[in-house]
C-alpha cells in the first residue's frame, strides 16, 4: 500500500511541477498531510 501511496504522491509532484500545495490539492490532502506523507516516505519536490 506504501508503495502506491509514493507512486501517486510522485505523480501529483509532477503534474503540479514540484508544487506542493497542488500536489496535495490533486490528491484531496491537505498540504500539512502532504507535507507530512513527503517526509515519512523520505520523498524530495
């Protein structure tokens, strides 16, 4: 499951060109839960 959580949170980065309020918005996150999720799973916008 962590695994398609990263993959999508990838995909939202890149559709948003590293934007991390957009990328949360695409997913229906909120940006401290985005922010949150980058830092466990260790990801770089």
């Amino acid at each position: 499951l962590e695994s398609v959580e990263i993959d999508l949170m990838r995909q939202a980065l890149d559709k948003s060109q590293g934007n991390k309020s957009k990328a949360a918005r695409l997913l229906g996150l909120t940006r401290d839960t985005f922010l949150y999720r980058l830092k466990k799973y260790a990801l770089e916008a």
